[in-house]
C-alpha cells in the first residue's frame, strides 16, 4: 500500500524568505511523486513531478523538489516566496496503482 | 482548450434530495475520477474509471454512484443526500491507465455542495 505525510498542517513564511514544504511518503519500490497546488476556490494544479532520473525535480512558478529515497522525503522548496504563492498544498505518491494517494495539505501563509 | 469542466458550482440539497454533478474533458484523456476535499482529510477519491465502459470503487464510495458517460463525460450521482456528503467535489481526467502512475491529474474547478 502507498500513503503520504505532510507533517506541517499550516506554513507562515514572510514574502521574500525561503519556503520548504515536507513530505513523507511510504511505498516499498521506486514511487512516482507530485507535488500539487491549490489557489483558493480552484481546482488542483500540477507543479511538479518525479518518476525517475535526476533527483531533483524542477516545477513551474520557480518551485523545485528533491527526492531522497534513504529518508523516503519529496519536500517541495522556493528560495524567494512571493504573496501570490500563498495557496493549499498536496503531495501525492503513486506506485503500482496509477491512482495517486494524496496528503492532506499544508497551507501556506504569506506574510507581506 | 476547456480541460476539465464541472457544473454545478455550487449546489444546496436538503436531506433525502438527489442530484447528479457533471463532468467533461476534451483531452481525450481515457481515465476520470471523482475526488472529495474535506478540511483536513486532504482528497479523498469516490470512484474512478480506467476507461471508457469502466467504473471502480475508490476510498469512500458509499452513498455515491457514478457513470462513465462516453469518453468525454462522468457523473457522480447522490441518490439521497446527507449532511455527511456536504463538500468539495472534484472532478480529474489523465492520459492513461497501466503506466505505472506516472500520469499527471488535470483538475476541473469543483463544486461546492451543501445538504441541509
């Protein structure tokens, strides 16, 4: 079975510091990872993911994650947040099945 | 280029009533899904289809029925609302089923729904 962990429930960064969002999943093979995002009363949107290759994954909007299988994390970094970042998000692991487990979110806060 | 698009928006049902959420795609994406978003509780799938002519339980599909229209279309129906069906519900399409889950979810906006 597959499941995912996003210890952190809220975020609050102030605009401009550095973001790291965590994430924890649990799959006993090589899983595939998504990081998602939800603006307010939107639908989710796709920033990045990882199947294979490089262990660091580039995404849209300058987000970027890294895979580390020794400690079986996917955590979602920007270097410099911006207002418009603020916004729920979703990890989301997928192995065997091509249906994704989803964590339950964690929602950041910008600080001006 | 629409994507995922979900009617209604927004829905209040009182207790017993029955309604049905639309779906559509023009991807010609061949897997849909429906999801629902509590506080909390992050999503929460209800059922999906693979493809066309195929439907599957998901995480929580009691009370919840669904039909895969046509390639383009899925409906989830409520047959008799309760307060504990009162969420967020969204519709995703991908390209494929079996390749490993490496697809990437297209999301349609949702529908908020309240039962009284």
């Amino acid at each position: 079975a597959q499941s995912v962990t996003q210890p952190d429930i809220h975020i609050t960064v102030s605009e401009g510091a550095s973001l790291e969002l965590r994430c924890n999943y649990s799959y006993g093979a090589t899983p595939y990872l998504f990081w998602y995002v939800q603006s307010p009363g939107q639908g989710l949107q796709l920033l990045l993911k990882y199947f294979s290759g490089d262990t660091l994954v580039q995404g849209i909007k300058g987000f970027e994650a890294e895979f580390k299988r020794s400690q079986s994390s996917f955590n979602l970094r920007k270097p410099s947040v911006h207002w418009s970042d603020a916004a729920e998000y979703f990890c989301a692991v997928a192995g065997g099945s091509y249906i994704p487990t989803f964590g339950r979110g964690t929602s950041l806060i910008v600080h001006p | 280029n629409a994507g995922v698009t979900q009617t209604p928006k927004f829905q209040v049902l009182k207790t017993g009533q029955s309604m049905t959420l639309q779906c559509a795609q023009d991807m010609n994406h061949n897997s849909m899904y429906w999801y629902r978003q509590d506080p909390g509780m992050g999503l929460r799938l209800i059922y999906y289809s693979a493809s066309e002519g195929t439907t599957d339980k998901g995480e929580v599909p009691n009370g919840y029925n669904v039909s895969r229209l046509n390639k383009r279309e899925f409906s989830l129906r409520l047959e008799s609302a309760a307060p504990s069906q009162t969420s967020v519900y969204f519709c995703a399409s991908s390209a494929s089923a079996g390749t490993g889950g490496s697809d990437t979810q297209y999301f349609g906006p949702g529908t908020r729904l309240t039962v009284l």
